[in-house]
C-alpha cells in the first residue's frame, strides 16, 4: 500500500476517473461521504489505491482497504464491501471507530476545494450533554443533535424506534475514568435489517433535539469527572436514492464524538 508521503504529481493516474465531478450531489463533512447521482462499483478495487483531485490540483491518496484487514490503514480509505450497509450511490471514508486516516477530518485544503465547487454540505453535529447512573450497571445518556446544513435532514430516532433497535446500530456510550475503562458488554438489542419510515425524525437547518437513552450492561459505573464517547447511526441498508427524500435526504454515516462531562 502507498503512503501518504509519495509525491503525488509523480503518480500515473487512469485516463477515465472512477468518480467525476459531475457525478458528485455534494459532499457531508459530519460523515465524510459522497453522495452521487449514479451507483459505482468498489468491491473490484479491493486493495487498490485512488487520488482525489480538484481540476488538475491532486489533494491526497487513499486506498481501499478490504473488512478482512485486521490492521488500521495510515491514508484515507474506503472499504469496499460497504454496499453491504450502504447504498451504491454513497461512497464513505471509513472511519475505522475512531479516527479517519490520514487526518482527514483536519483537510483544511479538501475542505476549501469542496467549498469552491459547491459541493460540501456541513451535516450533522452531535454531544453528549448529561450522563445519569441509574445504578451500577445502567445509565442513562442524552445527547444534543444539531442539523448543520440549509436543507432538512432525517436522523434515526431512538424515541421512534427504541431503544433496543437503536443500540443494534451503535454500542451506546463508552466511558474512561482515570485509566480504567467502562463498556456495556450485555445490552439489549432488538436486530433490524429495515429501518422503517416512522424511525426517522426530520431535523430542520438550524434545528436542535436531545434525546435519552438508558443502556444497560456495564460493570461497577463510577461517578464524578468521566470522558464519554459516542457513536451516532446513520441509516443502514438503504438502496440506491432512497437517501434522497422530496423535502432532504436521510443521514448515512457515524458521528463520533468524545467530551469530558460528568456522572451525576
């Protein structure tokens, strides 16, 4: 696999691009994907490597790192067997739970590109805001979920579809104290292979709403100063433009986000 030290000018790139501008709806920031108006096809790529460019302005290279790699790539990277969760006309960077390779959510000159071509949408912000013990073994989370964009967008709801259904598609809250670590590791999870209509809530430009979800399943939960990390879902097993809604599109993705906050 190439790094990202390599000189990109020196590469020697397909004459017919994979992807093309005009291809591109937009781009989402919050999870670093394109949304096209066309399918394309990335499990014939597997272990390959690709350029993103603006016009003739090559910004970085990326790879795409098959699920059966058990390590963690140093570039940006798409997996190629995510049509298994996403639709053919969205292509994500993964984020690998933690991070995006190749400091990608810092891609200040990325970001410019977009900006000039019209292309970036800023989409989602999400933050853990309160964390409550309801015993030792069961806490309750809430979190603040703001929609960044000009247009609507729909979020799966955990207040429409449940608690279980929606720690199917995330593992709720991970929480750190000191240097001791605390994950629920017995929770309940109702499987859902179809997100239904009535699960989304339609979150307006500008809008903001918390919702609370108790989680159970951790062991001996302190109190005090903590750091919390959580992942939000987007929606899973959609096909080809059934992101796209008559009045916004739906959110596909996963948000991480990690704050100091404390157990009351």
């Amino acid at each position: 696999m190439i790094r990202d030290e390599v000189d990109l000018d020196s590469l020697q790139l397909e004459e017919k691009p994979w992807v093309k501008s005009s291809d591109i709806e937009f781009y989402d920031w919050s999870a670093h994907a394109f949304y096209l108006n066309k399918e394309v096809e990335k499990s014939k790529h597997s272990a390959g490597n690709f350029v993103v460019t603006s016009e003739d302005k090559r910004l970085f290279i990326g790879v795409f790192w098959p699920m059966y790699m058990s390590s963690i790539p140093m570039i940006p990277a798409i997996m190629p067997e995510d049509d298994w969760w996403y639709p053919k006309d969205v292509i994500r960077f993964n984020s690998f739970g933690w991070h995006f390779p190749g400091n990608l959510e810092n891609n200040e000159e990325f970001k410019s590109e977009l900006i000039k071509d019209g292309l970036l949408r800023e989409g989602i912000k999400v933050e853990i805001v309160k964390l409550i013990r309801i015993n030792s073994s069961t806490i309750e989370y809430t979190f603040r979920l703001t929609n960044l964009d000009s247009g609507n967008i729909y979020i799966i709801d955990p207040n429409k579809m449940g608690a279980a259904r929606f720690h199917y598609y995330t593992n709720g809250v991970g929480i750190q104290q000191n240097n001791k670590y605390f994950w629920p590791n017995d929770f309940a999870t109702k499987e859902s292979d179809k997100i239904n209509a009535n699960w989304y809530y339609k979150l307006k430009p500008g809008e903001s709403i918390q919702r609370s979800v108790k989680m159970d399943g951790y062991t001996n939960l302190p109190t005090g100063r903590v750091t919390a990390s959580f992942q939000f879902p987007g929606a899973h097993y959609l096909k080809s433009r059934e992101w796209k809604k008559p009045d916004g599109r739906i959110w596909i993705g996963s948000y991480l986000t990690e704050n100091e906050i404390t157990i009351r």
